[in-house]
C-alpha cells in the first residue's frame, strides 16, 4: 500500500484534501468508528447515528467507485476504541508508505495528530481543510493580536473575496446587512412549510440498534429520526429549502413558535459539517436563487451572512484563539447546570419546549439555542464549560469548532467581548414577542417579582446589577442601564430577592433525588 488515507467521521466529502490525489490501484482508505469519539462527551444518541450511518454510506460510495476501504465497526471485537489506536492498528495492517489526514474540527484531535507525527512508524501527512473558504492561515493573519474580532468586518472581506451577493466593488442591493428585516414574530394563524424528513433505511436502522445497545444511557431519542445521510439526500433536503424555505428565511430567522422546531430554517448543519454538503455551494445556490428571482435579497444575504460570515468567523475564531479561549470566564460564572437542561422537567415553558425539541430531534434552531436555552445560562450564571458540554452533547451539527465560540463568546460572554460587543441578556419579553411560549406558560411574563412572575425578568435585571461594575460603562447597554437607574432602590431589592430566592432554589436536588430523600 503507497498511502494510508485516514478519512474522520465529519469528512465525508469525496472533495476532502485527504482524496484529492487518491490512487485506487495503491492506496486504501480507512474509517473507523471508535468508542472514545462518542463517549468524549455523551454525544445525543440521534448525533451518533447519523454520523455512523453517513460514515457506512460514504464508504460504500467509495468502494462503488472501486476505491479500497478499509471500515472498522464500532462493534469489531479488535476494535481498541480510539483514533490512535485503529490508526496504528491499520498502518500495522496495510504497511503503508505514509499516511494521510486533514485538520480535524477539534483542538483536542489536532493534538492526537501532533502526536501521531511523532510515533507512527510512517511520515504523517496533514493537510489544510479545503472545505472552508477561509483557511486557517488567513484568518489569523486576518486577527492578529487584536482582543475583539467583529463578525461584521470579517465578513465584508468574506464577501469581497468570494465576490458572493457583490455587483463590481460593491454590496448587491447597496447594502451589506440587512439583519434590520429579519426580526419578524410569526403571525397568528400562519402554516409552516413540513420538514422534507428522510426515513431511516436498512444501513440507518442498524446504526439506530446499535446506538439504543452500546449508548443507552446518552442523551435523546432515535424515534424521529429523520436526517439526510447521504449526499445525494442532502442536496434534496437542501433544494426543498432553496424552494419552499428560503423565500421567508429572513422574515422568520428569529422566530419560535410551540410545536414547531424547523420553521423556515435549513436543516443542512449535520450534512454541511460532516461534509455531504459544501459551504460554497449552499452560497452560490442561494444567490442563485436571488438572481434567478426566487427568493428577495434580505432573505438570501440573511442566509448567506450565516454560513460565509458567521460560521467562516467562529472557525477562523477558534483556532486562532484556541487552546487559551476556552479557559476564560469573563463574567466569573460558577453555578451548576440544572438538572432539567437533561430532563426538561421545569415550569418555564420556553426552555421545557426547547429542551423537548433538542431531545426528540438533536436540532433546535438559532433563537431557542441563542435566547432560551443560552440566554437563561447567562443570566443563572451556569459554569461556561459545563453549557458547554451540554450543546456539545445534545446538538446533531455540534463540533468543538463552531459549538465554543457559539457558546463562550456569543452566548456566556465569558471571553469579555472578543466575540460579541455586549451579553446577549434579555427578559422574557423578549422571547414573548418573539414566540408563543408565554401563553401556554405557568408564569407571567408581565410580573417582576411575586410567585408567578417570569423568571427571566429577575434574572435579567439581578443580572445587569451584578455586573455593573463590568457593562455599565458599555455604549451598547446604556439603555437598559438608564432603566436600571430609574428603578425604586425598594424594587431593586425585591428584584434582587426574587432572583436569589429563585437561584437557590436551582442548586436544589433535582425531582428525583429528593424524592428518594424524603
Ligand atoms: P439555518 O438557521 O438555516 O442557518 C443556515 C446555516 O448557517 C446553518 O446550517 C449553519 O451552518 C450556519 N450558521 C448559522 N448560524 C451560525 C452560527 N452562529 N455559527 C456557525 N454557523 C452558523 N451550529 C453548528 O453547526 N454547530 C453547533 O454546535 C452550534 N452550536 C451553537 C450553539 C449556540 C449557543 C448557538 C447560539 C448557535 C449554535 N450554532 C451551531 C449555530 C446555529 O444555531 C446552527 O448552525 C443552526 O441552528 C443549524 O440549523 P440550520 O441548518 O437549520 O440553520
Ligand atoms: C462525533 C463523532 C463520533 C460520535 N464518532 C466518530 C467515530 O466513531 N469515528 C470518526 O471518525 N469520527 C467520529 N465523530 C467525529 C469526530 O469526533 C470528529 O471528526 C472530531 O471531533 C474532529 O472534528
Ligand atoms: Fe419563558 Fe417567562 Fe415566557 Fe414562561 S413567561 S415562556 S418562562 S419567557
């Protein structure tokens, strides 16, 4: 064997550096499904699936296409478990001349490959991930040493560099962003598009047993299960969105609604990060569709924005920044998360129902990760890495990657603004004007204090006076300080009581236990 090709589970793209110079008649490509890749955290079992059932279906794209595959299952009895492990278990194998890898998405499988550098018997290639339209590289010669890197500068030189929705030297429609038109509530009475769901086939179901066999204990439930595995489905899935999604996807981007998880909302992360999509073609085919007619341009550029802009950013953030950005804790949050981010078990009807989406379907879109579910950790203030275990874990499209910047600079705050100008704190008016939660919700989402009242409302104003000594003097959040100040000091007080009342009450036992207590 000339070369050992070593393709990772979010890989699948037969485009990835790994292949481009592949040789069928002497090189063998290995896959491996290992214990340690989804133990590391207890990945939601849905996330597992998918990945194993699209990691079996590429492989069998390749042999079709005569390549020598080398696939080691999770449940080969030789099987040692790790990455390290099966890839010195395959060179051992095959004796090749050298090996080849891509980047992977984690800082924690970059130091893997340092290492397999080091002590393989063969030389250990690694080469860029050519997925990305921003290398590495040029991102942080992009950020330099700078302490905030805004989204928004980045992304115009994404823009300009692609040539994506530009007309000469500038920005189609006159315009760069048009985020000011994408903050519609979904009106009464409106029907949602149905998800294009994708039913488990032979390959899916035996993934699915032997998840519910060797992870019983993780995370979330198969039953729903409904992801594209393959490219080809992908591009279906993709092409329905291009169609019946697209031409709202701005209006609605931040919209939540009871009973309805998708929306107008893509559902193309799982297959773009694995690799059955590509970044670039999602972009080209949404201009495309603003070109041809098919879709306004506050719609597309909104789209367009997320994936050339937002994702491209929070990968070049990430290791540029990494291994020192996760360790921050701006705004010193320390509390445990509470036991019903697993179980959905509380009162507070827009987190049981983002919570209950998450767990049925390993996806929950944008806002609910954003406001809900995010927004209550920041105001609780729940330990940066324990909510980041939890996205890591529940989310289907969640890597290290784009999961840590999402979730310590975007949503905690914790690294004091490299990412995000100000906190993202909001009340619950927010998230009633946004969505219906408040109407079927046990609290009211008018009161401040008393039994009933919304507890994001405490929260958020417990949690502008806790750290006021840091925000006060931010330009961006000089409003709701001038609020603050005009709050009665008796108010405050009662805020101030309500919400510890309320804390407290959050570092008790979870249902169970303190039923075995009693
Ligand atoms: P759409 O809403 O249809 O958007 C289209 C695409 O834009 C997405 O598929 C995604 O590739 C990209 N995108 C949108 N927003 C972001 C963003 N902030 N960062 C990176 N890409 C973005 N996305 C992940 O892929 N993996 C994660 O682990 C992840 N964790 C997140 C955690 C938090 C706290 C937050 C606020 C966001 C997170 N996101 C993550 C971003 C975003 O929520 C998801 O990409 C999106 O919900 C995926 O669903 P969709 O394909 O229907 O997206
Ligand atoms: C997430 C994941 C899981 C659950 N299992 C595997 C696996 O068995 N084999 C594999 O090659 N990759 C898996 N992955 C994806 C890896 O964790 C991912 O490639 C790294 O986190 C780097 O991005
Ligand atoms: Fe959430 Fe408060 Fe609305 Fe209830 S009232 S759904 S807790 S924002």
């Amino acid at each position: 064997i000339r070369t050992l090709r070593f393709l990772l589970g979010d890989q699948l793209t037969r485009r990835i550096a790994t292949l481009t110079d592949l040789d069928p008649d002497h090189d063998v490509v290995l896959l491996v499904e290992v214990r340690a890749e989804a133990t590391y955290v207890r990945h939601h079992k849905q996330k597992i699936a998918f990945l194993f059932s699209a990691m079996r279906h590429f492989a069998a794209e390749l042999e079709a296409e005569g390549v020598r595959v080398d696939y080691v299952r999770l449940d080969d009895s030789a099987n040692t478990g790790s990455f390290t492990g099966e890839l010195m278990r395959a060179i051992a194998r095959h004796e090749p001349d050298r090996v080849v890898v891509t980047e992977p998405g984690e800082w924690r499988v970059w130091e893997m490959m340092q290492a397999w550098r080091d002590d393989a018997a063969v030389p250990v290639q690694i080469r860029d991930d050519n997925r990305f339209l921003c290398p590495r590289a040029d991102f942080a010669a992009w950020a330099g040493d700078r302490r905030s890197l805004r989204m928004e500068t980045f992304y115009r030189g994404m823009r300009r560099r692609t040539g994506l929705l530009m007309d000469g030297g500038e920005p189609t429609g006159g315009r760069w962003n048009f985020d000011a038109e994408n903050r519609k509530g979904l009106p009464k009475g409106h029907t949602l598009p149905e998800r294009v769901g994708f039913p488990p086939d032979a390959i899916t179901r035996d993934v699915i047993a032997l998840v519910e066999a060797a992870f019983a204990d993780h995370f979330g439930a198969t039953e729903a299960f409904a992801w594209p595995v393959t490219r080809a489905d992908a591009l279906a899935a993709f092409r329905h969105f291009l169609a019946v999604g697209l031409p709202h996807f701005g209006d609605y981007q931040d919209a939540m609604r009871t009973g309805a998880p998708f929306l107008y909302h893509a559902l193309i992360s799982p297959a773009l990060n694995a690799g059955l999509l590509t970044p670039e073609e999602v972009c080209r085919a949404a201009e495309r569709a603003y070109r041809e007619g098919a879709a306004p341009l506050h719609c597309v550029e909104g789209f367009i924005r997320q994936i050339l802009g937002w994702r491209e950013y929070v990968r070049g953030l990430y290791w540029a920044r990494m291994p020192d950005y996760a360790g921050s804790n701006a705004l010193e949050a320390t509390r445990d998360l509470p036991w019903f981010y697993w179980s959905g078990e509380t009162a507070m009807n827009c987190l049981a129902q983002s919570i209950a989406d998450t767990r049925a379907h390993a996806y929950a879109h944008h806002i609910q990760r954003l406001m809900v579910t995010g927004n209550f950790a920041l105001l609780a203030g729940i330990a940066p890495a324990q909510v980041e275990e939890w996205y890591l874990v529940v989310y289907a499209d969640a890597y290290e990657w784009v999961e840590l910047p999402n979730v310590h600079g975007m949503v905690l705050w914790a690294d004091g603004g490299v990412m995000g100008s100000k906190p993202y704190a909001a009340s619950g008016a927010y998230i009633n004007r946004m969505s219906d939660y408040c109407r079927g919700c046990a609290y009211d989402v008018a009161k401040r204090t008393g039994p009933t009242a919304c507890p994001f409302n405490a929260l958020y104003w417990n949690f502008l006076i806790t750290h006021a000594d840091r925000l006060s003097g931010n330009p961006r959040l000089a409003m709701p300080y001038r609020n603050l100040a005009r709050l009665d000091p008796s108010v405050r007080a009662e805020i101030q009581a309500q919400a510890a009342r309320f804390l407290d009450g959050l570092a008790a036992p979870s249902p169970p236990v303190q039923g075995a207590l009693d």
